[in-house]
C-alpha cells in the first residue's frame, strides 16, 4: 500500500499507515492489535521506510556551476 501511494505521488502519513495496519488486522482476526504510533515507527524502521517531505522546488545551481564542474574534472584526472 505505502509503495503503491508512493509510486502514484500520493503522500502517505503515519494516520494511514496505522488505519491501514488495523483494517488489515481486523480483516486477518488479529484481535490484541493496538496499532499505536510506536508501532507504525518500529514497521517503518524494520521495512527501510521513512517519512520524507516531498519537494515542490528543485535547489538552483550556482552560476558557474559548468565552470566549476570543468575545473573540478580537471583536477581530478591531475
């Protein structure tokens, strides 16, 4: 579900995670599962997720930035 919403650009919140994880639970008979924010922390810790912000503007490059890329190449075969 978080992959899914992530690969169509949908924002997916710790609230829909946790309304996610208890449907699931219902619809399996886990009955003792509490859902807590803890527990959505310690799923997303163990599956390798974390809560990014999405970026609407992309960070402008210096000026120079082809002069500086072209010096630095340099250097570096040097």
């Amino acid at each position: 579900m978080i992959i899914d919403h992530r690969k169509n650009g949908t924002a997916v919140s710790t609230k829909m995670i946790l309304i996610e994880a208890r449907r699931l639970a219902i619809e399996i008979s886990i009955t003792d599962f509490a859902g807590t924010t803890s527990w959505c922390e310690r799923f997303m810790r163990r599956n390798g997720l974390c809560m990014g912000t999405k970026t609407t503007r992309a960070q402008k490059l210096p000026r120079e930035y082809e002069r500086k890329i072209i010096e630095f190449h340099k250097y570096g075969v040097s």
